[in-house]
C-alpha cells in the first residue's frame, strides 16, 4: 500500500487538532514536534485499517447501487408480444 501523506496544510490542521485535544481532553500539553510524531505513527500502524474499511464502505455502496439498477432495469422489461 502507497504511504498516506497529508499536504503541508491538512498535517497542520490535523496536529492542531492534536494539540487541541491533548488540552481539552487529558489536560496535557503537547508541542508541535511530538503532535506530529504522533501522528506519522498512527497514519503508519492504523492508517490502513481505516483505508481499508473505507474501501469496504465504498464497495458496499457501489453494489447497493448495482442491485437497485439492476432491479430497475428488470422492472423496465417487457414481457414479448404473444397476439403477433
């Protein structure tokens, strides 16, 4: 699998989101450096559990949409002329 890298904007946002939550929720401060580490370590060890589900979630999507075309396509049949 392709390594998952962030542009230099979206890690910004990302490790001020950690930083935010390290204050909010466990009362901790955390600088910029360690944020980052952070989160190079969960896009490497879990990273691809979250792809993948996402993978699944998608194709679990696109056959629902398969069964309903071809459930519309069945309903648009015509059953042949048998008077001709």
């Amino acid at each position: 699998m392709k390594k998952i890298e962030f542009s230099r904007e979206d890690k910004a946002e990302i490790v001020s989101k950690i930083q935010r939550y390290f204050g909010d929720e466990l009362d901790q401060k955390i600088g910029i450096l360690p944020a980052e580490f952070l989160l190079d370590f969960f896009a490497t060890t879990i990273g691809a559990h979250y792809y993948n589900q996402g993978l699944r979630d998608a194709q679990a999507a696109f056959l629902k949409k398969m069964e309903d075309a071809s459930e519309a396509i069945y309903l648009l049949e015509r059953l042949p002329d048998d008077k001709g």
